[in-house]
C-alpha cells in the first residue's frame, strides 16, 4: 500500500499540504482532469490533477467540483499553480476543507507527468516488496512443513502475514485448531453460524471435505495475500494427509467405538484414547441413514475428522432388497446437527434424528430413531429420482409420547406436584393443551385456525366426531360410518381431510396413538365433554 504521506516526501517534486484530510489515504492511481465531474469514471484512492481550467476564482461550482471527488473516494486533489491560476482558488480550498479531502499545491516547474511517474515508482516498489514478503512468508512455510510442524504453527504464521484470522475445520464444522481472533472477528462479521464461518472464506484442504481453512478479516486479501493462504493450505493438507490404509483402520476404530456406544459396551473415555485430546459432547443424538447400499457405503466412506467419525454400520437385515442402513452419533448442537444432516442429503439419505441425550445414554436415543424408522419409505431410494431426502425427528413427531417418556423417571411423589405447581413442566395445568394442539393441529379445541381442510367450528367438530367414532370401531369404516349415519365415500373424505389437517395417518400405529391420546386429554380438560369421556 502506498500511503498519500509517501508522495509528498518525494523531494524532487516540491508538492505543498494545504489542506489535510481524514488520515493518510492509500494511492491506487492518477488521473489528470479538467471536468467538473470526474466522480462516475473513478474507483476511489486517486490522485486527481487539475489546473482549473473550466472554473473562475470565485466560483460556486468548486465545492461542487469537490462534492463529486468526495463521493469518489479519492485520496487527494493535486492543484497546480501558474498556469491558469497563480494560486489555489479559496473556494477550492474551503470546500476541501468542508468535506475533509487532501489538497496540495504542484509548483511551476513540476509537471503532472512527474507526479503521475512518482506514483508509477511507489506502487511498483510497494509490489516488489509485497512480493518479496509472499516470497519469504512461503519459505518460511515450506520449512516448517519439512519438520514436525503443528496446525497451530502454521495459522499463527498465516495470520502473521496476511493480517487475517483463520481456523482449522473438521469435517464436521468443529474448529481443530483456531487463531485467538478468529471468534471474535467472525462475531464482528455478523455471522449466526456457532463455528464462526459464515462470513469466512473457506478452503478445502482434501478432496473429500476432512479438513478445511476458514480465513476470516474485516478487508478482502491481497494478491500476496492470496498466494500465502495457498501456500499455507498445501503445507496443512501435506501435514494432515494420510495414506488409504491408514484411513480405513481408523475408520474401522472408530465404527467399532461407536458400535460399543450404541450397545453400552462403551463409554465417553473411548473418544479420548482414539483422538487424545478431543472433548466428548455433553449431549447427543443418534440418527438413523437410511438409501440404497452404494449410497449408504459411499457415506461411510466419506473423510473424516473429528466427533464426524461416530459412525456405525446397522447389524439388523436391510429394510428392503437393494436398501441398507446406518448409524451416527452427533454433538445435540445447531450446528453439529445441520452439518449432519446436510452431509446425509447431499449423499441422498433419509434421516431419523432420535431423542437427545447424554453419550452414555446414546442407546436411548437410539432406540427412539429406530421406533420411527417405519415412517421412512422403503421405495423413495429404490425408484425416485430426482427427490428431496426425508427427515423425521423422533421428539417433534411425537409430542405426547415423548412428554410421557419424561415423566418416566420421575418420583410418584414429584408427578402430583407438577401438575399442581408447575405449569410449564409436562403434566402442568394447560400443558395438555399445548400438546393435544400439536398434534390436532386445526382439529383441536384450543385452536382458532380457519381455512384448509377445517372450514368452520362446526366443521371442526364434526371431524373430531368422525376421528373418534373411527377410533370406538376399531378403525373399521364401514361400522363408524353406521354409527355416523354417513355413506363410506363420505367417511373416506373425511378421513382425507383430517389426515391433511393433522399430517397424520390413520393406518400408521404411532400416529393412531397420538391421535386417540390427544382426543382424549382434550376430553378430559374441556367443560362439558366429562361425561363423554367416561362413556368412552
């Protein structure tokens, strides 16, 4: 960068500050005009050279003239005296003044080709210097990568040259190593991401995605800049690249840890003797893969880096000829969980997300993906192409049952008392409510939605008549629709519309059972409806 202060140093030249402005802008060029509005064919960070031509002494448009250079960023405004003036024009120099643009005096004999060459010579000696300091940053870089040389090194070294933050990534959005600002530049940036990389530019350090280079910075890089960053991703790929053997033992370790996990065979110390040093989650999730046997094996042999790698095969027979399961266990973290998810869709498999838990507890979660694996096609995979891979989430799909598993531990003692004094704990005063309307949806009688397949209250009751006179008949249709006093094709609409109004199925047993228990809970806390409850 060449700095407006270094132009006037130039000896030969002879120019004069008279009029300073907002610090000592960078030079990028000149340009030599006599217009009076330069502003729309310029980049900003010019030396502009006038010898106003165009404009008298006295008149009003210089602080126009210094308006439209001000709007354009330009370092400063170079005048130059005895050819149409013998001075700068004052109000030349009050509008300067006025919008804090730099002004100086170019003396007769000095020509503007001159100030325009000494710039030529500035920005070239920046260039090779900058050069040079890429050069050395390289060699540096490359030294070390000849030795025992450690990520950490290698950002400090980067961020020393290029002035930048930077991260080393894992494969799942986990920072490996981080220089100190790089948080804190990512929080100025604005980011929502918790690994702090949305704002950032990332670089993939491997083919497959294990690792990754966030560079993070309130200015973009420079050329030197550039380069460096690029010497530095070949010197961490090198460093963090292995061989195939190599990674399929590991991933074999890792699958066999997670398997013991599943199977409380294992506990959280196992992540610390396979990767010293790296911190177990607090909370987990498991999900359920579910695609085809080519997709599901090209998943798990996606490079890996991180608590990415708590991948397990499926050990049960495959849902279906052609279709093949697994199983990961993921940090219960925004972050972590979307780059699981987005990693399972893009290798174009179905996802159940199990209940969160802690990692000892991780069976747990597992056996709650897989009570809702049956909501996942068996065919999707197999026969539709292009499609949008499905996931279903074990806790909101269910909201009732789930509320049920959280009472399950509790004290008999402690169940009276929450539903005396907690509200807002499962069993509280109109906490029935709030899940009965989760899963009526418009059916419900808490709800005031309109439109769709619920047209008015009257409309909603009969649905809720229909659903439950359904449910006393064991779901048999031709009895409900007797007991409704309606024709099959008209229960069968019915049927239509509460499934749309819901987005629940009749036919699958676990939706049947969310929808009799939240029929049930709203009979027992409606006024009226009591006696209706008992009868049923």
């Amino acid at each position: 960068m060449v700095a407006f202060s270094q132009l006037l140093a130039v000896p030969h030249l002879r120019l004069r500050l008279v009029q300073s402005g907002a610090g000592d802008p960078a030079i990028t060029w000149v340009s030599n005009t006599e217009l009076l509005d330069l502003g729309s064919y310029l980049e900003g960070g010019e030396i502009v050279l006038t010898t106003g031509l165009a404009l008298a002494p006295d008149d009003r448009r210089w602080r126009d003239f210094v308006a439209g250079l001000n709007r354009a960023r330009v370092a400063a405004i170079g005048f130059g005296v005895g050819v149409n003036h013998e001075r700068i024009p004052q109000p030349l120099v009050q509008a300067a003044s006025a919008y804090r643009v730099a002004l100086f005096e170019v003396p007769l004999p000095t020509p503007f080709i001159a100030v325009s060459k000494a710039v030529a010579e500035l920005l070239r000696a920046d260039e090779l210097g900058a050069a040079r300091g890429a050069l050395r940053a390289h060699q540096r870089l490359l030294e070390g990568a000849r030795g025992d040389q450690q990520p950490a090194e290698v950002l400090a070294s980067l961020a020393q040259a290029t002035g930048k933050h930077l991260a080393l990534l894992g494969s799942d959005g986990g920072a490996l190593a981080a220089t100190a600002g790089f948080a804190a530049a990512a929080r100025s940036a604005g980011t929502a991401d918790t690994a702090g990389t949305a704002e950032a530019e990332v670089i993939d350090l491997d083919a497959g995605g294990r690792f990754r280079l966030a560079v993070a910075g309130d200015s973009p890089l420079s050329p030197e800049g550039r380069s460096i960053v690029a010497a530095g991703a070949m010197v961490l790929g090198l460093a963090l690249g292995e061989n195939h053997a190599e990674n399929a033992r590991e991933r074999e370790r890792w699958e066999r840890l997670t398997a013991a996990l599943l199977a409380h065979r294992a506990d959280a110390h196992g992540i610390g003797i396979l990767a010293p040093g790296l911190a177990a989650p607090e909370r987990v999730r498991v999900l359920a893969l579910q695609g085809t046997a080519e997709d599901v094996a090209a998943w798990r042999r996606k490079p890996r880096s991180g608590l990415d790698r708590l991948v397990a095969p499926n050990e049960s027979p495959a849902p279906a000829a052609g279709l093949e399961r697994a199983w990961q266990i993921v940090a219960d973290t925004p972050g972590s969980l979307d780059a699981a998810l987005a990693a399972a869709a893009a290798a174009n498999l179905d996802a159940v997300v199990g209940r969160p838990s802690s990692l000892g507890d991780a069976p747990h979660s597992r056996r709650s993906a897989a009570s809702r694996l049956r909501a996942l096609s068996p065919t999707a995979p197999l026969y539709t192409a292009p499609r949008v891979p499905a996931v279903v989430w074990a806790d909101r799909d269910t909201p009732i049952l789930e509320a049920l598993l959280e009472l399950e531990g509790a004290a008999p003692e402690r169940l009276g008392a929450r539903a005396a004094d907690a509200p807002g704990s499962p069993g509280g005063p109109g906490d029935g409510a709030r899940m009965s309307r989760r899963v009526l949806g418009p059916l419900s009688e808490h709800s005031d939605a309109r439109g769709g397949p619920v047209e008015s209250a009257e409309d909603r009751a009969m649905l809720r008549e229909t659903l439950r006179a359904l449910f006393i008949a064991n779901g048999q249709r031709g009895p409900a629709a007797a007991a409704l006093g309606i024709h099959r094709n008209t229960l069968r609409d019915r049927v239509a519309r509460i499934e749309r109004a819901t987005s629940r199925s009749v036919n699958d047993p676990d939706d049947r059972a969310e929808l009799w228990l939240a029929l049930r809970i709203e009979d027992a806390e409606t006024p009226g409806d009591a006696d209706r409850a008992g009868r049923q």
